[in-house]
C-alpha cells in the first residue's frame, strides 16, 4: 500500500490501491481482448447499425410506418416493397426499421430498471451481511423462484398492459440476478487491502461503498447488463406478442409477428422479418455479452444462462 | 445428508410461503374491485354476491390472507369469477398437457444436446464442435414463439406433415397424440437443447483439462476408457443440475408456445386468466406454477448433493 497521507486523502474516484495509469491500461486491455474476439466485433457493428436504425429509421425508411394503402395489403417481397406489406398495405420493411427504436428503448430502460434497483440491493446486502442481508436476499430468491415471463404477466396483469409498465415488469423480474451479482462481488471485494485502509482512514460507509467497492464490483454488473440486454428483449417480443406489451399501431417486432399470424398462408412475410430482426439484435447482444465476460470476468458463469427464455 | 434435505425443504417451504404473499397480493393490487372487474358486462347482482361471499373480500386482509392460505394447502383455491368452477378443477385438468410438454421437451433437448454436446469438447476445434456451437448460439438468440411459428409455416402449412395446432389426449389416439406433441416439443427442446449444449460441452471440456485425466492417460487407459471412465462420470454432476433446472423452466415458462398451438396446458390458462381479469385462477396457476417450480429445484439440489460424493453438507 503507498503511503496515504492521512490529512488529505487522494480523490475519491481512484485512490487506495488503483492508480490511475494501471487503470487506464487494463481498460485498454479490456478493449482490445473485446476487438481480437471476431463475434463480439460483429456484435458490436450489428447493435451499431441498429442503434442508428432506432435514431433515424423514420426518417429513413422508404414509408411511413403508418401508411395504410388497403390496394396494396398483403404484397410480397418485391423491389418496392423489400420485405413485403401487412394486411393493411403498410410497408414491412419500414416498420422493421422502426421497431429497432421499441425494442431497444424497451431493453435498455427495463435492463436500467433492474440495475438500478438491483445493485444498490447487492451493495448494501452484501456490505452489511446480517439480517439486512438475509431479509434482501429472501426476497430476491422469492422473486427469482417465480419464472421470469409469468412473473412479467403478473405484475402486467396488475398493472395493465403497456409499453411502460412492460418496461417496470421486466426490469422487476430480472432485478435479483443483478443483486446477487454485486452482492456476490461485493463479498469478495470487501475485505481487500484497499477497503481495510480507506476504513482505518475514517471513510464513511458511503464513500467506501461509492468510492472503493462500486469500481471493483463494475467488470460482473457491465457483462450481465450485456446479457440481459439480449434477455430483455426477448421478453418484450414476448410480451408484445401476448398483448401486454407495446400496443398498436406502434411497430413492435413481437406485435407485428402475432398481427402476421392471422394471415400465415398469405403472407409467411410478415411474421418472417420482424421474427429475424430479433433473432438478429439478440444475438448480437449475446455476441457482445460474451465478448465482454472473456475479458472482464472469465469465472463468471452467468446465472441467467441457466435460467431459460420464457 | 438428512439434514441438508430437512434444511433445503425448510428454505423451500419459506420461498413458497413468499410466493403465497406475492400471489395473494396480486388481487388485492388490481385497481378497482375484481369480482366487477372480472363479471364485466355479465355483471348480476345475485352472482357478485355470491363470489364476494365466497371470497371473503370484505375482511381483514390478513384474515383473508390466512384463510386463503389455509384453503389452499387442503386444495382448494377458490372458484373461478368467470366460469364458476373450482380454480383446482380448472388447474388438474390442465396440469397433464403442461407436463407432457415439458418432459417431451425435455427429451428432444436431452437427446440433441448430451450427445453433440460430448463429441463438441472431445472434437473441440473441429467443423462439427465450431457447426453444433453456433447452432446452439442461434438457438438461444431465437423467441420460442417465432420458431415455432416458423415450424407451422414449415411442417404444418407448406408440407402438411403435421397438424399446425391442437392436443389430441393419448387415450383417444396416441399416433394423433404424438403428431400434436412434436412441433411444439421441438420447438421448446431445440431452445432448451441449445442451452444444455452449452453446459455439457463445457462440463466435458472442463473434465477433459483435470489432473485426473491426465494421470488416466498417463497410465495408458485408451482414450475411450479414459472418456467413459474418468471424463463423464465427472461431467455428469453439473449436466444434471442444468437437466433439472431446464425441467423446472420447461414446466414452467412455456406460455407463449402454449398460445401459439393451442396447447391446453398451465401457461394459456394463466394468460387467459390474465386476459379475462379472472384473478383467482391467475392466483391458482402462478402458485402452482411456482411450486412445481421450486420442488424441482429442490429435487435437484438433493440429487446433486447425492450424486458428488464430495458435496459434504
């Protein structure tokens, strides 16, 4: 340990034990160990492509996604109508654009749900220990023993189908899987060196879980957060498609799949595309996911690889 | 080991009496009054007074919440508010094409991944390991409910091998039976094969880099011997635990693939429930659910600590 002068302690972002070249250098590291990984540079591009497709696709989608033509319903793949038209002669294409902006909005919003609750919860349970912690944790085994999709129904089911409260159900349901993660690295990291000095220093608990323990538990929260993305959006496609999530006209991928299913036989398209377009930004948040635990946290066995899709 | 179970059934008792909370609490959540709420516009004033009466929504609410729970460990969860009928009746009458699902499920995922899964991380490297690995990356990344729309298209519609949707019971005709069970078995097993491949390879591959196998190879076992004798008895252990954890999942999380074929199990009824504002019936089949749920996970924790002779607890 260097010499920490008691009277004026270093900033608070990385003293005790982190300095700031090592710092540097192992995100470096982290960044190029992510770049050698051809999948997760493919990932990378692909949630690249969609994140513009989500900011510009009105714009750049060759209709408007609300655009009935009853003359044109049901169309197939042609070079005016690249993915076909639904049964109201709305462009597919267009619409699959736009639903990147739904599903991405919806994933990164719940996933920010469930880290923002979830985290502090693994902090303080894990810093604490005792009862807290015993308490905290019940809890989060009870919500983690309901499986993931019907618990998202019924909280829906209380709270009323819905773009929002799809958002609040998700980020619910997958909030123990980020408490226990921190939780688990909180343990871990709280009888370091580092802790034990910043304590000896008169640090309050506060500063020492905000200061010291939160930037060492960072490297298992960023991997899962990768992870749950794609989970995420899965569930939402889900919900979408049960009804309880987006709700018309918005293009929701998970809406338009159960829109296309009265109109199978005529227009196998119209459930084909949007269908891909989730296979597509699943994967490429798997892609990246996996990229990231290889070189931020090769121990870590996701607990939500377990745990099944609903 | 008897006090591990004793101890593990303890915990699981607590979890369900959690769920028991949560469960009870969804009504009392909904806004409004659900027995209005779920007669909607067949509302009549002698049936309203009849399901209040019987469900008690006048007192303390933590009276109702012990009388609930009492009632529901004798079995009895109530009555539906839209149909009438015992919530039990309505769950056992589903219960049968739930589990039939999941362990037809659970055998298409068992019988696709062990074996790829195996060859993968002995072959690692090879075309066949780097093929199986992205099949499996494909199938964690696809909605169960867009294959299995897909399948329909495929099977059903285009080449009319199977029937698109619908459940045929065995006892009336168990060649009609398994042509309704297939699509959705393969829909659900594919996904929850990908899954299991991933734990088996790298349970293998794991095995494959121990000490142990390399004094066995050191001691001139043939490869083969080396495999069945030192390589999978020790890769079992946590193949399965991820077998009974998909199980738990598979009984569990089925519910838009129930939807898409028409399947009469659990799930749809929990979403119908949903759909109709029937409340208690959502209560019934999430707690059930939930339960099947956390006994499996029970069953395999024991299991686990059964099968590793060095799991002490």
């Amino acid at each position: 340990m260097a010499d920490p002068t008691p009277t004026a302690p270093p900033p608070a972002t990385h003293d005790a034990g982190e300095p700031i070249a090592e710092h540097r250098s192992r995100m470096r590291v982290t960044i190029d160990t992510v770049l050698r990984n051809r999948l997760a540079v493919i990932g990378l591009v692909v949630l690249a492509l969609l994140v513009l497709a989500a900011i510009f696709g009105p714009t750049i989608a060759p209709y408007d996604i609300n655009d009935i033509n009853i003359a044109d319903r049901l169309q197939g793949l042609s070079s005016s109508h690249w993915f076909g038209t639904d049964e109201l002669g709305r462009d597919v294409f267009s619409r699959v654009l736009v639903g990147a902006r739904v599903s991405l909005t919806v994933g990164f919003i719940a996933v920010g749900i469930a880290v923002v609750i979830g985290v502090p919860i693994g902090l303080v349970s894990g810093f604490y220990g005792g009862a807290t912690d015993s308490w905290l944790m019940r809890l989060m085994d009870i919500l983690f023993s309901l499986p993931a999709i019907l618990l998202a129904i019924a909280i829906l089911a209380v709270l009323g189908p819905g773009i929002v409260n799809a958002m609040i159900a998700i980020g619910i349901v997958y909030t123990p899987i980020f408490a226990r993660i921190t939780r688990g690295s909180v343990l871990t990291v709280k009888e370091s060196v580092f802790v034990r000095a910043a304590r000896s220093l008169g640090a309050t608990d506060t500063r020492i879980l905000r200061s010291h323990i939160l930037p060492n538990v960072v490297a298992p929260i960023i991997v899962q957060t990768s992870l749950s993305l794609a989970f995420a959006i899965l569930a939402e496609a889900a919900l979408s498609f049960l009804g309880l999530g987006v709700q018309p006209p918005e293009p929701a991928w998970g809406r338009m799949l159960s829109e296309g299913r009265g109109f199978f036989q005529q227009a196998p398209w119209m459930a084909i595309f949007p269908g891909l377009a989730i296979v597509i930004t699943v994967m490429a948040f798997n892609f990246v996911g996996d990229g990231l635990r290889d070189a931020l946290d090769p121990q870590q066995r996701s607990v939500i690889e377990s745990r099944g899709v609903g | 080991m008897t006090n591990y179970v004793l101890r593990r059934f303890g915990q699981m008792m607590l979890a369900l009496l959690g769920v028991s909370v949560i469960v009870f609490a969804l009504i009392h959540l909904v806004p409004g009054d659900p027995i209005r709420v779920a007669l909607g516009t067949r509302f009549d004033p002698d049936t309203y007074a009849a399901l209040s009466e019987r469900a008690g929504l006048d007192r303390p609410i933590v009276v109702q919440y012990f009388a609930w729970l009492g009632s529901a460990l004798t079995g009895d969860l109530g009555v539906s508010f839209r149909s009438g009928q015992p919530v039990t009746t309505l769950l056992l009458e589903r219960l049968p094409a739930t589990i039939t699902l999941a362990f037809a499920a659970l055998f298409v995922a068992i019988v696709v991944s062990i074996p790829l899964g195996i060859v993968s991380a002995i072959r690692s490297g090879s075309k066949l390991d780097y093929a199986s690995t992205a099949a499996s990356q494909v199938g964690v990344s696809v909605p169960d409910f867009w294959a299995g729309i897909m399948y329909i298209l495929l099977f059903a519609l285009a080449l009319s091998w199977l029937p698109p949707s619908g459940y045929v019971s065995i006892l009336d005709s168990p060649i009609d039976w398994l042509r309704h069970l297939a699509l959705p078995a393969v829909t659900v097993g594919l996904i929850s094969g990908s899954i299991l491949f991933r734990f088996v390879r790298s349970a293998v591959l794991e095995a494959l880099h121990q000490d142990y196998t390399r004094t066995a190879r050191a001691k001139g076992l043939s490869e083969r011997e080396v495999i069945t004798r030192h390589v999978l008895p020790n890769a079992w252990i946590p193949i399965i635990t991820v077998v009974g954890l998909q199980l738990g999942f598979l009984l569990s999380g089925v519910i838009v693939v129930e939807v898409i074929f028409a399947w009469p199990g659990l799930g749809r009824l929990a979403l119908l429930s949903v759909q109709d504002r029937d409340f208690t019936v959502l209560q019934g089949a999430v707690l059930l659910i939930a339960a099947m749920f956390l006994v499996i996970n029970l069953i395999v924790d024991v299991l686990y600590a059964y099968v590793d002779p060095r799991v002490r607890y």
